[in-house]
C-alpha cells in the first residue's frame, strides 16, 4: 500500500502502508525508546495520538499478549523508518503487520523520520492525518486542520474502564520472574483511579504486596472511601488535566484522609487540585531516556517519560507543596510532596523500566506511607 501522512502546517511525507488499511487522524507526537514499542501501542495515554518512533528499525521482534499495557493498542496511527514483515524473537507470539492490522491501526514506513522529527521540534506537535486510501494530499491537510486540539480535551473518560474490578494479575508470562504464582500476599488494599492505567502500574503494586482495585475515572470520593482503602492511587492517561476537572475535586475530598500517590496525568491532577497551573509542551516528552533528578537525595534517574502536559512549578505554594523531582533537560517539574499531608506524585513513569529500575523506590515509599498512616 501507499501511505500519506499530512500535517496541518501543509508538510506532506509520502511512504508504504503497513498495517491497517484506512484513514487516522490525531496529534503528531515522537517517541526516542529505543525498544518496547508493543507497550508504547497499548499505552492509553496515546489515545488521540498518531506515534512517530525515532528508532529505525520496528517490529523486529513482533509482538506477544505479556507485553500489552491494554487490551488493545490506543495509537491513531504509527510512523516508522523501518517496520518489519517478520519477527525474530521466541516470545513473539504474531507478527507486529499482523497485530496493528488486527486491531484497525494504519502505518506509515520508509519515510524520513528524522526529518519529520526536527519538524516536530522546530515547530512543535501538530495535527496530521495518516492515509492509505486517499492520495488527495490537499484534502488531508484540510482534515488536518479540521481536527479537534488536545488543549481542553477531557480524555480520561474515554478510555477509563466502565467497572470497577479487582486486579490480582493478568495472566501467565512467559519470564519465569513474573510468576503469579510468587506474588505477595495482598495485606494493604490499593484503590486505583483508572484515567488510561497501564498495566505495569497495577502489576508494581501488586508485587509490592498491594491488593488493588480499579474504579472507573469519576468515581465519587465517597463511594472510594466507601471500599476501606490503605491508599489510593491516580493513573496516567491521555489529553488535558484541566477540563477533567470531576477528578480534582474527588482528590481534594480524599487529601488527608487516606494516603495518595499518583503518575503522569495523576500527577497533572494533583498539582491542579494544590492551587497550580499546567501548561502545553511544545513538543512534549515520550521516551525512555530522560535524565531526573531527585532533589531530596541528588541522585539522577533515567527514566521514561510520556506526557504532552505539565505542572508549572512557579503556581505551586512552596510552604505547602516540597518539589522533589526536575527533569534535567528542560527544568520540568517532575515530582511533588505535600509538606504535611501523606500525598506525592510524579510526571514520569516509574513502573515502565525503560532498562534501569532507577524509580522501583516509589512504589516502595507508596507501601511505607500506607503502613505507616495504618500504623
């Protein structure tokens, strides 16, 4: 298949179609991992995004059910340099054509990638729309520009489960380290918030002896309180933090009556609920190599990062909120502490091992917290 990718600014990149055959729209955001490219599919926080991946080569070692963040991917639309017709991996379980294909995901290969990338950078994210069916490039710039913005998008409720559930784990693995059967008993319950949760995030609570329970996005701070929680926990998820604004009132009625932690859009949602402000990135931050710096122990983590949004740290009352992380590329807040309340968050995303396990100690000072409000 032929595939267009145009941007709303007029840029046309043409290129093979893999995957899909159809039409997508959405944000056009880049991704620097360089591997876990089945969890970056199946990441809500994507949702309403087309994904550019900076890593030329995707799809080489296919895909297998272990590695979903979801049930399904949440991507638009893929753009790669390189996509593979075959995998080569003994966990692979199908092919990632097959895959994408399957779940109704349209690709666009063998364009420049690197050009497209210093695109985004020197202008910022955009609008675009992936095509395999129509070849009128002026008609896709128009879609383009007819698409609804990310700011003030309230997406949380879209991809947030309709039930509450109980996670205790998802199925067998095919690495013996992540056997259910050796998981810790579950002493302390966790109630999750779930804005687009990853499954990594309830599988670190899980392995950190947590019972978890998920709860739909707008569940009231009542019915939460309601199911007997030793802490509870704000997920990641895609779009705008301001207009989801049920969430912010939910976390203020629970602040001091239960420990809190939260990730990513979680965190955005704190720092809104404290009196702070949150901003656009130009062009965001997705990838697995971001340099953090912790500044209660000076210590720097490499971590991986997905967020378009983020906290100004110039809004936040310093005598009631500790900053404890920054990014070390761009001065991003990444980390809060309440001075006397048991609640911190994160913009990162600490569960997704992006090679180190540099930040594996939240889920861990999660645990300490909740003993110790027990206690």
């Amino acid at each position: 298949m032929q595939a267009i990718l145009a941007l709303e600014d007029g840029r046309i990149f043409r290129g093979e179609g893999y995957g899909a055959q159809g039409e997508c729209r959405g944000e056009v955001v880049f991704n620097t991992s360089l591997t876990g490219y089945q969890e970056i599919f199946t990441d809500p926080s994507y949702a309403g995004q087309i994904v550019v991946l900076t890593n030329p080569q995707i799809g080489n070692y296919g895909t297998n059910s272990a590695d979903n963040e979801a049930a399904k991917p949440y991507i638009e639309g893929l753009v790669t340099r390189e996509f593979s017709p075959i995998s080569s991996n003994w966990r692979s379980q199908q092919v990632a054509d097959e895959y994408l294909e399957r779940f109704h995901v349209p690709v666009i290969s063998e364009i420049d990638t690197r050009a497209l990338v210093r695109h985004l950078r020197t202008h910022g994210v955009m609008r675009g729309v992936l095509s395999t069916v129509e070849t009128d490039a002026d008609k896709l710039v128009a879609k383009a520009r007819a698409i609804r913005k990310m700011d003030g998008t309230d997406l949380a409720s879209v991809v947030t489960t309709k039930d509450r559930y109980e996670f205790e784990h998802d199925g067998p693995d095919p690495l013996p380290t992540n056997d259910p059967a050796e998981l810790p008993r579950g002493d302390l319950h966790v109630v999750a918030y779930d804005f687009g949760i990853k499954k990594n995030i309830l599988r670190m609570l899980r392995q950190e002896g947590c019972r978890v329970t998920v709860v739909p996005a707008q569940t009231s701070a009542e019915d939460v309180l309601a199911l007997k929680p030793d802490g509870v926990f704000l997920s990641n998820g895609p779009g705008d933090p301001e207009p989801v604004t049920y969430a912010q009132q939910n976390f203020r009625d629970l602040a001091g009556r239960t420990p809190i932690f939260g990730i990513c859009l979680g965190h955005q949602l704190i720092g809104l609920a404290l009196g702070g402000k949150t901003y656009k990135l130009k062009f965001g931050h997705h990838g697995g190599n971001h340099p953090v710096k912790c500044m209660q122990t000076g210590k720097v983590e490499i971590t991986a990062h997905n967020h378009n949004f983020a906290v100004d740290p110039e809004s936040i009352n310093a005598s009631e909120v500790e900053l404890t992380h920054v990014d070390l590329n761009d001065n991003t807040l990444e980390g809060l502490r309440h001075r006397s309340l048991p609640l911190f968050s994160v913009q990162y995303h600490p569960e997704a091992s992006p090679g180190p396990h540099d930040s594996h100690y939240l889920f861990r000072d999660f645990r300490k917290m909740m003993e110790e409000w027990k206690g």
